[in-house]
C-alpha cells in the first residue's frame, strides 16, 4: 500500500534529494501531498544540473567510439555511460508535463487509499509490501553510496574511461594529472553522479514501483471480496482502471521504457566484463561490474514479474466476475464488466504480459553468448 509502505521511504528520500536540489518535487506535511517546487531560482539550478548529465553522457558516447583505448576499457566505460544514460531516461524532466505526471499518479494513489481503507477492517502487509519495504532503503542506501564509490574508482584510476579525467589532454599524453586537477575531477564526479543517482533512484523507487506494486495489492484486495457482492467490486475496479491511466501517463513514456532498455543493456555489458575480461580488470574495480549486474537483474525481474501478475491477476478477477451467479441474472452487471478490460502496465506502445520477463531475460542471455562467441572468433 502506497501510504503505508512507499509514502514513509518517500519523504525520507525528497528530504535528502532537497539538500542536492536535485528533484523539483516536495512533500507537503499540511496536505499530505506530493507538490513541484514553484521557485525560478530552483529551476535554474536544477535544469543547469540536468543538462550537465545530458552533455557529460553525449561526451561520453562520442569518446568512447572515437578514442583509441582498449576493446576492455572501451566495454567497462560502456558499463559506467549505461548507468548515466538509464538514469538520464528515469529523471529527465524538464517541462511541466513531465514532471506533473508522476505527481499526479502518487497523490491519486494516496486519495484512492484513503477511500479504499474506509472498507478495510484491517489491513495486513502483504509479501510485496515487505519486499518493497526491505528494497527502498537498500535503492537509497545505494544512490547515496555510488557517488562515493565512483570517487573512490576516480582516485585509484584517474584515467579510467569514459570518466572527465581520461578526457583530459593528460591522460591522452601520458602525462601526470596536477593535484588541483584531480581534486576538481573527483569533485565534479561526485556531485554530478550524486544529482543522478538522488534523482534517478527516486523515479525508480517511487514512481515506477508504487504504480505497479500496489496495483498489484489493490487487485489481490478487490478479489478476496465476496463475489455475491459483484456491483461493489466492480465500482472498485473502475477506479483501479482509473489509476492505471495516471500509472500509464507517468511511466509509459519515459520511466518505464528507461528500465526496458537500460537494465538488459547494463546486464549485457557487466555479464561481457565479468566472463571475458575478469582476468584483465583489475581489483577492487572488478567487484563494481558482478554488483551492478545483480542489481539490474533483481530489479529487471522484480519490476516486469510484479506488472504481469497485475495483468493476470485483474484477468482472473474479471473471469470470476462473469461466473459468478449475478453476471447471468443483471443485464446491467453483464455490460459493466464486458466494458473494462484487464488492467495493463505499458511502456511505449507494448504491455506487460506474463511472457515479457522471460522474454526479456532470455534476449540478454542469447545476445551475451553470441557476443561471446563472436569475440573468440
């Protein structure tokens, strides 16, 4: 349930983003509600920031296809450049729509709540509720930690790619990096991937996961209630369509597809490291690559299994609906149900279906193995 599981981590992670500036988002305590910030001098820093990570990541790309490093060094950049441009895809808002949206879906969640529990004598936290609470501290503790992580790699390979430093005419030149230089590229670093990982962690954890896991809840809710009691589950499953489309107009165009695309390619590019060049990387760089691939699988699953159990789920809830004994008897009931459909987590113009994360996982296993096999030939 979005106020009893997400809204608590929520608050917690936009009182942190507030000390970066780096979300235009604000929880007012008076209200209960999510609000955009409304001051011209927050905007300006915060598109400043954003579009520093869209040129940092387009200088990225364009060094790493035309300069003269390594295929490994070139493959673990590439590791480094997907995570900035996944997080770019999660956080990129720049006009008021995009940043509307997912404000919109979290405060109808928590309107939708207050009225759902007025018919929940007791509530209790089901096995995603306790998932999501032991996931969203670790998506935090994570988006605080990397910034610090990657100075660390900065300081020990201050010429390692796609990072500003082997940009630099030093490192090209083989020629020793001043001091003062260094401390300004480990400071550019960690404030950059800080803003990133605040921001990006945020649409991640309480924006994509919130629409799916409670939607999730609230179908496994509506369809413990007796079926005698049609009218009054179907009243409620209109409102859950309702949610779907603030759901969809948050994440289906932007959030959504980031996680798509990202994900498989982090997991394409860390599993290459980890098979072909751990003889190559070395220590403590190489631990970064099997994390970064477990945690884009576990999310990759957690996210794409979670939205096509909504779809069965509401599927099955529609079933029984018509089998039961009031469907053959109310003609009004027959229209009702026959005019909604199962509820569906988009991105782009695709769906979740009970196939896609096996699809999904299978592609990134197929596209590993023939690169392998490519490579050794």
């Amino acid at each position: 349930m979005f106020n009893t599981t997400f809204l608590p981590h929520l608050v917690r992670h936009l009182k942190i983003a507030s000390y970066f500036w780096s979300l235009p988002l604000l929880y007012d305590s008076r209200t209960g509600r999510i609000v955009s910030r409304k001051t011209r001098a927050f905007y300006f820093i915060y598109k400043s920031e954003l579009m520093i990570h869209i040129v940092y990541t387009v200088f990225q790309y364009i060094f790493l296809l035309t300069s003269n490093y390594s295929v490994t060094q070139k493959f673990t950049g590439m590791v480094f450049t997907g995570l900035y441009t996944t997080a770019l895809g999660l956080r990129f808002s720049w006009d008021h729509s995009t940043i509307s949206a997912p404000v919109e879906m979290m405060n109808a969640l928590i309107t939708l709540e207050e009225d759902l529990m007025k018919e929940i004598v007791k509530y209790r936290p089901s096995i995603p509720d306790r998932i999501m609470n032991l996931l969203l501290p670790l998506i935090l503790a994570t988006a605080i930690l990397l910034p610090f992580a990657f100075v660390l790699v900065q300081v020990q390979f201050p010429c390692a790619p796609p990072f500003l430093g082997s940009m630099l005419p030093y490192c090209r030149n083989g020629i020793g990096i001043p001091v003062w230089v260094r401390i300004f590229i480990s400071g550019f670093e960690f404030v950059t991937f800080a803003h990133v990982a605040l921001a990006a962690s945020f649409y991640l954890g309480h924006a994509l996961f919130p629409g799916i896991v409670c939607l999730w809840n609230y179908v496994n809710i509506i369809g413990k209630w007796r079926l005698e009691q049609s009218h009054r589950v179907i009243q409620a499953y209109r409102k859950l369509k309702i949610i779907e489309l603030f759901i969809n107009q948050s994440n289906q165009k932007r959030i959504f597809p980031s996680v798509f695309i990202g994900f498989p390619s982090l997991q394409f590019f860390t599993s290459y490291v980890c098979i072909r060049l751990h003889d190559i990387v070395e220590w403590p760089a190489f631990a970064m690559f099997p994390l970064v691939y477990v945690d884009a699988f576990i999310l990759a699953v957690v996210i794409f299994t979670a939205a096509a159990k909504v779809y069965n789920n509401s599927g099955e809830l529609l079933q029984n609906l018509k089998a039961s004994p009031d469907f053959g008897r109310k003609s009004v009931l027959r229209r009702n149900i026959r005019a909604v459909t199962s509820i569906k987590i988009k991105f782009g113009v695709n769906f979740v279906d009970s196939e896609t994360p096996l699809v999904i996982q299978d592609f990134c296993t197929r596209t590993t193995a023939t690169f392998l096999l490519i490579s050794q030939g």
